[in-house]
C-alpha cells in the first residue's frame, strides 16, 4: 500500500493548503456536466410546473443519496487493498460482469449519443435559426471528436469549467429573471411535504423514483474513470476526492434548483402544460421574451454537449476494460486505455452512430430520451447490487475501509429503491402489468 501511495503521488501532488485543494477540484465537476443532461432539465422544469416548490426536498435528497453512492464508488478504487478499479471489483464478483459491461456499455453509448446529439443539434438549430438538426449536430460531433480521441485530462476539464460558467449563467440567470421565491424555495427544500397528484404522476412515485434511479445509474461509474485520469491514484487522495465530489453535487443541486424554479414560477398556477423541451422553451418566449428562451437554449446545449462528451469517454473506458477482463488481459497498464483499439472503436461508434437519428424524419430529442431513459432499466439493480456487495465485503474493500452500518443503509436504501423504480417504469411500458 506504501508503494501505491508514493506511485500515486508522483502522478499527482497531494494538496495541503486551502488554495492546492480549490486548484486540485476538477472531476466532481466534470462527472457531474457528464450526469446533468437535457431531460434533467425538462424534468427538473416540469416537476416545478406540476408541483411548485412543493417537492425541492426530494431533488436534495436524490442528490444526497447519489453523493453518498458515489463517494463509496470512489472510496473503493482508491482503497482497496488489490489496487484495482471499480470494474475490476465487479469482475472479480462474477466474471459475467465483463461481458455484461461490454454489451452495455456498446448499446448505451449509441443511445445516449443518439439523444444527447439530436438535442445539441436541435438546440442550436433553434439559437440560430438558421441550420438544420442534422448539421448542427454534424459540427459538435467534430468537436467532441478532438475531445475524446485526445483525452488530455486537463484540456477537457478547463473545457468543462468554461462550459460550466456559461451554464451557471444561463440557468441561474434564466431563474433570476424569472423572479425566485426565496421562501417558497426554503419552504419546498425543508418541508418535507406530498401534495396532492397533479398529471400522470403522483408525488410519491416523482420522489421515490428520482431517488432510487440515480443509486443505479451506469453514469455512476464515471467518477471513478475521472479520478483516475485526474492522477488520483491511492487512500492519500480520499479526503481531496471527497471535497470534490461534495462541490460537484452541490453544483448539481444549485443548477437543478434553478431550473425547478422557472416550472415554479413560470408553468405553476397557471392553465400552461408543458411536457417537453420545446413546450418549456416556447413558455419562457412568451413570458420572458426572446432573451429568456434564448438563455435557455444556450444552457440546454451546455447541459446536453458536455453530457454527449464524458458519456462518450466514460463508456468507451468501461469497454476496453471490459474486454481486457474477458480475455485475461489484467495486467496492462491503466494509463493507455484512451489509445487502445477498444476505446477508439467504441469512442468512433458512440460519436458518430448517432447521427442516423439527426435525420429528417427520425424521431425528436424527447422521444428518442424517454426511450433511452427505458432501455438503462435492467441496469439499474444489477449496478446497485454489485455495486453494494464489493463496497460491504471484506474480501474486496478490506476491514479498514468497508462499508459502516449508516452506509449500508443507504446502500439498501438506494438498491431497494433501484429495484422498486424499475419494476415501476417496466409496468409502465408494459400494457396489462
């Protein structure tokens, strides 16, 4: 361990003052523009319209709970005794984790690319008025190319902090100009109320749901890959990894409250129903002017590029590891991954096999995200559950470092809450279950 340690620290240097840790914090942001896609944003806003202020709580406690699930994620790689990788972990689980990453990974990073790139697409089609989905999309697939065949660390982590400012200011901007309720909002986080059903969904299901999702999500696995490319490498960088991930969760609650409070304030009380983006974005035209919906549109492109970037990154790592594993090839070194064959293919077909869907014709953004949103549900228990057990097991994490009773109950919490939420959307796909 002593070994790993001094390895691990030559990559990167251990910060010991206030100023090192704010310089060193970078992959709690960059994880957290990979989870904050568009259908956060329309959910966020529709939640807001349905519901008000009334279930704030419950966006900060999913975020809490995904904090909580993550930092054990995270706490494993960086101390375990094997020096391995979260996947590494899963594998020596059941070696049917390798082959089950591998399809997964394939098949989802065509379908997150596919909804993630229509919505740049359309997103700028819609800023510029000028273009259409297909080219538009077409530009940033070039771009998120140079990103993900070079992934130097820290060019796409300055990328994303530049990207994250002009989200910042167009969200939290779109909310100011929208008039917050500063009380209402204090009320709808501390209250811990259920209001009465309000459209297809009733408030217990809304809470449960967006809780018990995000444990389970296969994004979860991504900080882990970010960490590592960042040079964190070790238990010395388990209190820097910590302040970090917490700065990234609260960012993510921050933008996501400021997109709540536009539902709030703009859809709520009012006779206006808004069930996608282009609803929410025609609301804001009429009742904000052109300036609103345009800031709007600019923080739904960085939202959905950056998500379009790390996913496509994330999944290709989980491949090339994946296959490694299924040949027996475990003792090559980590730090080539982004140049092996399996990560170029899987990075080429997760950037570019999406374009099919920018066609005219093909199904829009929401559609094509609901759809994808449908087809990660068999992942959500089993990553929760493999998850939890390499997390609690001596055997795998060691007795210093294993799960403590408290984060066992979240990890029950967030698996039973997986499972639940699966059962519930698989119902509501399925006629007559």
């Amino acid at each position: 361990m002593q070994n790993r340690e001094k390895d691990s620290a030559s990559q990167t240097a251990i910060p010991g003052t206030f100023l090192e840790y704010l310089k060193s914090l970078g992959p709690g942001i960059v994880v957290v523009l990979t989870w904050l896609g568009a259908g956060d944003i329309v959910d966020s806003s529709v939640a807001g319209g349905n519901y008000g202020y009334a279930l704030m709580w419950v966006l900060v406690l999913a975020a809490i709970v995904r904090f909580v699930f993550v930092s054990l994620i995270a706490k494993y790689q960086l101390c375990n005794p094997n020096g391995e990788t979260v996947v590494d972990g899963l594998v020596r689980l059941h070696p049917w984790f390798a082959p089950f990453l591998i399809v997964a990974s394939v098949v989802m990073a065509h379908v997150y690319g596919a909804f993630m790139l229509v919505g740049c697409g359309e997103a700028c089609a819609k800023l510029t008025g000028r273009g259409a989905t297909w080219q538009w999309s077409l530009v940033w697939v070039v771009a998120a190319l140079g990103l993900v065949f070079r992934p130097v660390y820290r060019r796409i982590e300055t990328v994303f902090k530049i990207i994250l400012a002009v989200l910042s200011v167009a969200l939290i901007g779109s909310a100011i100009w929208a008039g917050p309720d500063p009380a209402g909002i204090l009320q709808g986080v501390f209250a811990f109320s259920l209001p009465e059903k309000v459209g297809a969904f009733g408030a217990s299901l809304v809470a449960v749901s967006m809780i018990g999702a995000l444990g389970g999500s296969m994004m979860n696995l991504a900080y882990p890959y970010f960490m590592e490319l960042k040079g964190w490498r070790g238990p010395a960088y388990r209190r820097v990894q910590t302040f970090d991930l917490l700065l990234g969760v609260l960012i993510m609650i921050l933008l996501n409250l400021a997109v709540w409070t536009l539902g709030a304030e703009v859809i709520h009380g009012t006779d206006r129903s808004v069930s996608n983006l282009d609803g929410l974005v025609l609301v804001l035209g009429e009742v904000l002017g052109p300036w609103g919906e345009r800031l709007l549109l600019i923080g739904v492109f960085s939202a959905v590029f950056t998500s379009y970037v790390g996913i496509s990154m994330v999944l290709s790592l989980i491949a090339d590891q994946s296959v490694r594993h299924w040949r027996g090839d475990v003792t090559t070194a980590r730090a080539d991954a982004t140049s092996s064959t399996v990560y170029r293919s899987v990075a080429l077909w997760a950037l570019i096999s999406p374009l099919v869907w920018t066609l005219p014709g093909m199904p829009g953004f929401v559609t094509l995200t609901v759809i994808g949103n449908g087809l990660q549900v068999p992942l959500v228990p089993i990553l929760a559950g493999g998850l939890w057990r390499i997390t609690a097991s001596e055997r795998f994490i060691g007795r210093e470092y294993r799960n403590n009773i408290c984060e066992n109950l979240v990890m029950l919490l967030t698996f039973s809450l997986a499972v639940w939420a699966s059962i519930e959307l698989v119902r509501s796909i399925l006629p007559g279950t």
